[in-house]
C-alpha cells in the first residue's frame, strides 16, 4: 500500500486505474512475493511499480530506487543506501544553479521516527495529519484494484472498487 500511496504522492493526483501482474514465487510461496504494477493518473501520466521479496541482495541489505521521468526534467533517489543522494537533471530552468544535472544531498534522517514524531505531534497539539484518512483510502483502492487486475487479467479503475464510475446515460 504504501508504494501507491507514494507514487499518487509523487504525481500530485489521484490514480485512475492500474494493470497489476502479481506472483508468489519465492521459497515459502505462500504469500504474492513479486508485482509489477502498471499505474495511470486522472490526467493521463502513467507510472510503473517493480515490487520483489525475493531479490538477491546481501543479508541486512535491501534496494529501494524511485525515478521520476518528466517533460523537462527528471529525478533519481535511492533512499535505502548510505549517503542518500537524489540527482535531479532540469533541462531548463530560471535557477541557472539547478541546470543539467545535480547532486542534492538528502540529510540522513529515520523516516519511521519522523511519522511518529508527527502522530504524537498531531494527537498533542490537535494538528491535522500530513497524512489524510482519504489519502489511506485512495491507496487501499489502488491495491485492491491490482489485485482485482492480477486476477481478473485486465486494467482496472479504481472507480470500480469504490462503485464510483459514471454510469452510461439511458438511452
């Protein structure tokens, strides 16, 4: 769930549909271990999701990349290595420092620390969460709809898991 979350978060919009192929095929094989999801947004950007239990990495070791391709620049960050760094290319831009491409240091921080920081912050002061209950409703869609994808074989709107979708005019 929270891959979609972020993806929709990145985008700046809502998910319209995906197209989810899902597999459990790593030793135990008892629970979907792999998916590759395939996401369209309200305004008709598209993203991917590769998500695998079963790489071979080192032991205490794991990968996380995020890129982002848009029309006049792109972005890459590895969160999960040492040092994160996200390189961003801007192919044209009024801040001449942030041309070509560049190097931005990520300050290391516990991202797991920093949620709770904020729920107690929340609770506390009585502030409003980052995070919305329609945020978490929205990607619970979006997982629900891969799986209907992933079983039923077919692009699914997120419309259909929540019986949202325009219905056609009687003729």
């Amino acid at each position: 769930m929270y891959h979609l979350d972020l993806v929709r978060w990145l985008a700046g919009q809502d998910i319209d549909s995906v197209s989810a192929e899902i597999a459990a095929i790593g030793p135990r094989e008892s629970a979907e271990d792999n998916a590759l999801v395939s996401v369209t947004f309200a305004d008709g950007a598209m993203g991917q999701l590769f998500l695998s239990h079963t790489t071979s990495l080192p032991v205490g070791h794991h990968m996380q990349r995020v890129e982002v391709y848009g029309t006049t620049g792109s972005a890459w960050a590895s969160p999960a290595i040492q040092s994160p760094v996200l390189r961003v290319f801007v192919e044209s831009a009024a801040d001449q420092a942030l041309l070509g491409m560049t190097d931005i240091r990520v300050p290391e921080t516990d991202p797991w620390t920093r949620t709770i920081e904020h729920f107690v912050t929340c609770i506390r002061d009585g502030a409003t969460p980052l995070t919305t209950f329609d945020d978490g409703r929205r990607a619970m869609q979006a997982v629900l709809a891969s799986y209907r994808s992933a079983a039923e074989g077919r692009r699914v709107r997120l419309c259909e898991i929540s019986s949202e979708c325009a219905m056609p005019a009687a003729a």
